[in-house]
C-alpha cells in the first residue's frame, strides 16, 4: 500500500481521531495521529499473516480502515498493560 506521508499523516489523524471517539479513550491530536500511523502497519501486519485482504480498490480507504483496527487493538493493549 503506497501512500504519501502528507496523506499518512491526515488519515492516520483520522484513524486514530475515529478510534479515540469509539475506544472512549482521551489521547491528544499528536498521539491520534501516532495511533493511526503505527496501527496501520499493525493491522497490515495482521491482515498479512491472517491472509486477509481489503476489497477496497483505493489505497486511502484501505489505510484508513486499517490504521483504524490497528488503533483500536493498539487502544486495547495499552489499556491491558496499564491495569
């Protein structure tokens, strides 16, 4: 997935912006952004092990929806290691 590093940064922002809101928890613009980035490469590295491919033809969506899930469990283990 080839995506530039303006636009990593706007839609990793958004991914992380969009986990924040349903993981309920209370990070600031930077680690949003930060959560978005790094939970994509999380995801894609899941996604690739499990075999499972996004059908969505655009790059953007893809990184999207898996800097979303990659934020979401990236929320989940942070959570998990602080208790």
């Amino acid at each position: 997935m080839e995506v530039g590093w303006i636009a990593a940064i706007v839609v990793g922002g958004l991914a992380g912006w969009f986990a924040e809101m349903i993981m309920k928890s209370n990070t600031g613009i930077i680690m949003n952004i930060v959560l978005g980035i790094v939970g994509a490469l999380v995801a894609s590295w899941l996604f690739g092990i499990l075999g499972i491919r996004l059908p969505f033809d655009s790059a953007l969506i893809n990184y999207l929806i898996t800097g979303f899930i990659g934020a979401c469990i990236l929320i989940f283990v942070g959570r998990l290691i602080r208790r």
